[in-house]
C-alpha cells in the first residue's frame, strides 16, 4: 500500500524516532509498503518518519547508482533500530534531495565511511561496514531516524536562499507525483 509522504515543515520530520520492540509492528508488511511507497515516487531511500511513523525505521534501494559503483547491484536492505557507531574517511559533496523537501537539491558533505549496527525485518542483528554512495543513502536516512534533514547540513546562508521554497512546501506549493501529507495545508479547503 503506497503511504503518503509527510512534507517539509511537519513536526515528525523533527522527532527522534523511538525503538521498534520486536514483534510490535508487522515489519513484513510496513517495509512493504514502505518501499511501494518509495518506488512510486522514484526514490533510493525512506525512512519511518517520512511516512507518519516516528520510528526508528527506513529503507534503501541504491541500485539507481550501479553504475557508478557496481557493488551496488541488486542492494536492497531495511534498516530497523539502527545505530551508527562510526563514521571515518574524507567528507565528500553530493547533490542531494529529499521525498519530503520535492523540488530541492543541494551539495551535502558526508564522511565516505560508516560502521553502522541494525536489524533486517527478520530480526536478524548486523554490524557491517559501508562506503561511498551506500554509506551516503545510510546516512541520509538514518538522519531522518535522528530528526534531522539535509537542510540542517547547509550553510546559512543557503539556508536563507531556499527558505522561501521550503515554506511553499510546507503549505503544499509544490507538484508532485506522488500522495503528500502537507503540514500548513487546512483540511476542508
């Protein structure tokens, strides 16, 4: 079932996701639907909150990059309680966007590295070790799992630039081809 994706501006984006308790929640059936929802709207990466749910969830499809990093064929993971333990290497830029901020792409610097424990959706506990574009799509979301957004990665003053943009998608100012949950938007009207 394709869920609607909560736009910039709503206070769940901001929340730290809690804990998911085993058996709590049919995983089977939320990461399903999360990745229904994350195909339809073209991306590589959703994480709980984006959807409603201010827990500590999300998922990642970087085939989109096999290309440029083969060993990214075929990944495909569901990201459940994790916690990142260690980012290293060099910061590097990449034009970055969000389901949840449409229409808005800006360089984010991220560490090349990271060291991250988890739960697949079969409850089966890992510790592993990823880079380049994998580590980065981690990281993105797993920023979502903390509160935070690529914005808060800005500088201010490109912050300023786009405010105007993120207040017209909070308001639902924006087109897009996927079902949205707009924060400012009334009911009724």
């Amino acid at each position: 079932m394709k869920l609607p994706i909560v736009a910039y501006g709503d206070p769940v984006l901001r929340k730290k996701g809690t804990d998911i308790e085993k058996d709590e929640l049919d995983l089977k059936k939320l990461v399903d639907d999360m990745y229904e929802t994350m195909y339809a709207a073209h991306g590589v990466g959703l994480a709980g909150p984006q959807v409603g749910l201010s827990k500590r969830i999300f998922v990642i499809d970087a085939t989109p990059f096999d290309d440029d990093e083969p060993e990214l064929k075929d990944f495909k993971k569901a990201f459940i309680n994790a916690q990142i333990l260690e980012e290293t290497g060099e910061e590097w830029p990449f034009n970055e966007g969000c389901l949840s901020i449409p229409d808005i792409r800006e360089d984010v610097y991220r560490n090349k590295n990271i060291l991250i424990k988890y739960f697949d959706e079969d409850w089966n506990e890992h510790t592993e070790k990823y880079s380049g574009m994998a580590a980065r799509i981690i990281q993105h979301e797993y920023d979502h799992i903390e509160g935070k957004l690529f914005t808060d990665k800005l500088s201010p003053l490109r912050k300023r630039l786009i405010e105007k943009r993120l207040n017209d998608i909070s308001r639902g100012m924006v087109k897009v081809d996927y079902k949205m949950k707009f924060p400012a938007v009334k009911k009724g009207r």
